[in-house]
C-alpha cells in the first residue's frame, strides 16, 4: 500500500482490531501497530455506523472494503470520508 501514497484505491481486507479512540476510530488489517493498514473513521463516521450495526466487536474478522486515498507518513491509512467508502463484505 505504501507505494500507493496519495492515490485514490480500493482496498479489501479482514479486519484484525479495532481502535476506538476519542476523535478516531481505527479499524486496523493487522493487530501489530504498523504491521498492516488501517481504516480511519471520524467520530461522527463511526456513530453513524454503529447506529445500523456496525461494532467493534462485530467488526473482528469480518472482511470489509473501503474506497479512499492512501495517506499517513507511511502510507498505511486510509481515511473513509462517508458511509458509502465503506462496505461489509461478509
């Protein structure tokens, strides 16, 4: 994904945690912190979510794609601006 900095992709993957943080929720590909990419949702995002289902203890292992522009210092984040970024694939 690195090599993909500033692009708008797609992105497919299982996710392995969740990280609910006060202004930032982050669904991360891999449990170790810069392992893998993350997901980045804003506060308003994720209550948007949560209110038709999605949880972060519903969301461990479940496969979701997201559609956005890589960014992040190292090129591992992608922010989902709205709902429609998002998709749960299984």
């Amino acid at each position: 994904m690195k090599a993909q900095a500033g692009r708008i992709v797609v992105v497919e993957g299982r996710i392995a945690a969740v990280g609910e943080r006060a202004q930032r929720t982050y669904l991360n590909f891999e449990r170790r912190r810069g392992a893998g990419g993350s997901i980045v949702l804003s506060r308003t995002l994720w209550r948007e979510l949560q209110r038709s289902g999605w949880t972060a203890a519903t969301l461990a292992g479940k496969r979701v794609r997201v559609r956005g522009v890589i960014e992040g210092r190292d090129g591992l984040l992608i922010e989902a601006e709205t709902r429609s970024a998002l998709e749960l694939v299984d």
